[in-house]
C-alpha cells in the first residue's frame, strides 16, 4: 500500500495510514464503492471494510444504497475539525477519569505488601522520570543528596532542569548536598536556582573528588524515597527504592557524611 499519495497532512489529524489512504480516494473519486476503494488505495477489501466502518463511526463517511449494494461518500473535510475537537473532549474526560481514582490507586499501590517497592529505569529518560517522581510527592520534605552537580545538568536538558528546579519551588521542598570539591560544584546554587527564593537554595558541603570519585547520584527524598542514578556515558539507569526502614538508613548515612564533608 503507498498512503504517501494520499497523504496530504492527514498524519497529523489522527488518522491511521489506512484511513488515510481511504478517505483521500474518497475524496478523490466523490465517491465508491468498497471493491473501488480497495482498487484505488491498493488495500485489501475486507480491510476496505473495517476501515469504512471505523471512519463512519468517526463521522468522516457516509454510507448510502445504490444498485442495492452499500456506496460510500466521503463528508466535507470540515470533519476532520470535529473529529479532532471528540478527541480532545475524550482525552479530558479520561484524564478527570484518571485523576480521581488515583488517590484509591495509590492506597493500593502502598498497601500491597510490606516488601520495599522498586522501581527501574534505562536510558536517557531514567533521570528525568526520577525527577518527575521527587516533584510529584504530596507534600514538602526535606531533600537530600550525594549529588554530582556537573553529571545531573548534562544528563538533564536545560528546559527540563528548570521545570524540576520550579516544582521544587511549588512543593518547599529545602535540599541539603554533599558534591565533589570542583569549581562548576561549587557555584551550582548560583548557576542553577538564580530564579528561585533563596530561603530554597540548596545547603551544600564538599568532598574531595580524587578521595571519593562517584559518578552517580543518591538522592533521599518524600517520606520513604530513595533513588540511585548511574550516570556513566554509555549506561545510564535509576533506581527508586520506596521502604521506611532504607530510607531511614540512607538519612542516617547522609547525616554522618555531612558532619565530616567540608562547608
């Protein structure tokens, strides 16, 4: 099948390739019979069929009699705008759906068992999806990190930085970090929350970067949170841990480091 002749834009109103192509000869011929359509656009009849059903039921075609057999007309391509504004209305109204059961959802998903509750992730969205996770929590709290403040902005686009660092904002979350002793560490606060209140920047402490090389990032976080990210070039993977008892530890670990790290 070669929808490229048909395809005038159609890709980006929502339709498949097929009703593609089925529409536009539609169009073209003002109007056919199944077994022409299937002849015009090269697709097989019987899929002829389904397809004109699934663009009936969209609005898009209209089926009449003639010579006894079902012939197909295409509506005005006005349509299409109709068609695109049902979407919209059913995307809203799945997301209200959504939105409201999740409160349950979430009660389900923390009472499910007393095991810690992992969560993994690879590639290039692993750092970003443990981001949205931190600005995602119901209340503020205290964030804190082995942080390594030059691997975090390359794997994080700027766009995406700033929108982490304005959730951080909208929550209160206050952050305290411990990063390797390196001049682009040490003016991360200034580079990256310029635009945010100061009573929000991030406390940090320093640690030598030869003494104790990572390239990764611990972050304790919420209420019962922790997340590792490895940040080497060519594998990069997240970790969240959700479990009272390890989050408790990880704080513990954190505040013996930070009373050793360096202001």
């Amino acid at each position: 099948m070669n929808t490229d002749k048909h395809n005038i834009g159609f890709n980006q109103t929502g339709l498949s390739d097929k009703e593609t192509a089925v529409y536009s000869a539609l169009l073209e011929l003002g109007g056919g019979f199944p077994s022409r359509i299937a002849e015009h656009t090269k697709i097989k009849r019987s899929t002829v069929y389904k397809v004109l059903l699934d663009l009936s039921v969209k609005g898009l075609v209209n089926e009449i009699r003639k010579r006894n057999k079902a012939y197909y007309q295409p509506e005005r391509p006005e349509k299409l705008i109709y068609f695109a504004k049902n979407r919209i209305r059913l995307a809203e109204d799945q997301l209200k759906s959504t939105e409201k059961i999740i409160p349950k959802l979430n009660e389900l998903f923390s009472s499910s068992d007393q095991r810690p509750k992992i969560r993994f992730f690879e590639g290039a969205d692993a750092v970003q999806n443990i981001c949205i996770d931190m600005i995602s929590e119901p209340k503020k709290y205290e964030m804190l990190a082995f942080s390594n403040a030059k691997l975090f902005k390359d794997y994080l686009p700027k766009r995406d930085l700033q929108q982490f660092i304005k959730g951080k904002e909208r929550l209160g979350v206050t952050t305290r970090g411990i990063l390797p002793d390196t001049p682009e560490d040490r003016v991360y606060d200034k580079s990256v929350f310029s635009g945010i209140r100061k009573n929000l920047w991030p406390k940090m402490k320093f640690i030598s970067k030869e003494e104790f090389p990572y390239e990764a990032e611990l972050t304790i976080y919420g209420q019962n949170k922790v997340s590792i990210a490895k940040l080497t070039k060519d594998n990069v993977i997240g970790i969240i841990i959700e479990d009272t008892v390890i989050h408790g530890m990880m704080k513990m670990i954190f505040e013996i480091a930070w009373k050793q790290a360096t202001e």
